[in-house]
C-alpha cells in the first residue's frame, strides 16, 4: 500500500486532468481567427492526452484499491482557463494553457516527491512519465506566447 498523502495527490491529479479535458475541448471549439488554428489543433491534440493520463491515474488509484474521483467530488480550479469572452483572444486561452500547465508540474512534482517517501516506485514512475508530457506541453504553449507577442 502506500501513503494518504500519495492518494490525495492522485485523486487531485484526476480531476485536474478530467478538468483540463473539458477546457482544453470547449476552448479548441470556440476559440476563432486565422490565427487561433494552430493553438485549436494542439488543444485538440492534447485532448486525448490528458484523458490518457486521468485513465492512468484512475487505473494507478483502482491499483491501490481506491477509488477515481466522481462528478460529486469535482471541484473546479482552472479559472484562467475558461474560455474567453472574445472568442479571437487567443493569448488569454495560452496564458490559460500555461497557467494549468504549470500547476499540473507542481502537482507531478509533490506526488514524485511524496511516492519516493512512501516506497512506491510504481506510482513514481508514473508520475515521471506524465511529468514529461506536461513540460512538453508548456514548451509548445510557451512557443506559441513568443510567436502571439511578437504579432
């Protein structure tokens, strides 16, 4: 078994990914603009992604005989992400990006750090995977606030 603590973080790290699923979609939607395609096909992308990694941190919580967290125990905190008022301000959708990105490495960093004191390498691992994509993901967002700052 491992600890609360590890637990904790997993069940935050689902509905942080079930969260982002949802944001990353509706802003792939209803974000318009010549200029918008290219951050809509990466959301898109992402999409499928981050559903892969709450599918992985659900299937990681069955493991350790908990339970995902249902709709009951959702709790939204991605304001920054909502979609935009002006559906052709794409910045504020990569501000969004960033910002959730960011939180999401804090979130892999703290469950690495608190699976390594629970001496549960698996849980670990799987957090350094998912870790890796989400550095990725804030490269990608973090090209794409140059390119929009310098328009």
């Amino acid at each position: 078994m491992t600890s609360k603590r590890v637990t904790e973080l997993l069940q935050q790290a689902y509905s942080d990914e079930i969260e982002t699923v949802m944001n990353y979609l509706t802003n792939s939607i209803v974000l318009d603009g010549v200029s918008a395609e290219e951050v809509k096909q990466s959301l898109e992308a992402d999409v499928q992604e981050e559903l892969n990694h709450a599918q992985m941190l659900g299937n990681r919580l069955k493991q350790l005989d908990e339970r995902p967290p249902a709709s009951d125990d959702f709790e939204a905190r991605q304001e920054s992400l909502q979609p935009p008022e002006d559906s052709t301000d794409v910045m504020s959708v990569i501000d969004g990006v960033l910002d959730a990105e960011e939180d999401a490495i804090q979130l892999y960093r703290d469950l690495i750090s608190a699976a390594t004191d629970a001496d549960d390498p698996v849980t670990e691992d799987l957090a350094v995977t998912i870790l890796s994509d989400e550095e990725a993901h804030r490269t990608e967002f973090r090209g794409f606030r140059r390119e929009y700052k310098q328009e």
